[in-house]
C-alpha cells in the first residue's frame, strides 16, 4: 500500500492547515489510518488516528484543535489543524496500520511561526 500525503505549509500561530493522505488500495479487516508526526529532537507521536468502524482517538495535546476524518470507500484520511501553535511544527506522516503491518507516507512538513 502506498501512502500519498498532501497539505502542510508554513502558516502564522493561531492559523489553520489540513493535510490529507491518500492510500492506494484498501485492505480488508479492521484498518487504522492515523496521522503521526516529529518534532525535531522529539520521538514521533501519534496525533490523531480512526479505524474503518468510525471509531477515533486524538491525542490531549491536540484535542478541540484538530479534526480528523476519514473516507473508507476513497481511501483518505484528513487533519484539519486549527489554532495552530509553534509547538505543532513538525513532520507529519500518514500510517495505515492493519494487523501487525504498518505502511507509512512520506511525511508533509507544517511549520507553525510565532
């Protein structure tokens, strides 16, 4: 599966972004596409992420700023990232997690000013 980011860019400090990922093919079973990033000098973290059920998780640090959502039948998963802060500058990737096997995008940089 090959992951295809699109988005980021570099915007002011309470300003908003939507980065989207596309996946090339669906793959049966519960799937979670998620939306992970990393800060330089930081370890990656997971931001946001939704199975193919709808369910979702996004993480404390983010939670009422970004949004994620997910289109099973176009294989897509948004981030709108809203209030942006200079602590969310980062690279982002795109995961797609089925089983034990993860795919992984390219990463999209978001680079947040003060």
């Amino acid at each position: 599966v090959q992951l295809q980011a699109s988005g980021g860019g570099l915007v002011q400090a309470g300003g908003s972004l939507r980065i989207s990922c596309e996946g090339s093919r669906s793959l049966s079973g519960v799937t979670i596409m998620g939306w992970h990033r990393q800060a330089p000098g930081k370890q990656r973290e997971l931001v946001a992420a939704v199975d193919n059920r709808g369910s979702s998780h996004v993480a404390g640090s983010v939670r009422g700023r970004f949004t994620v959502s997910r289109d099973n039948a176009r294989n897509t998963l948004d981030l709108q990232m809203n209030n942006l802060k200079p602590d969310d500058t980062a690279v982002y990737y795109c995961n797609l997690r089925s089983g034990s096997v993860d795919y992984w995008g390219q990463g999209t940089q978001v680079t947040v000013s003060s």
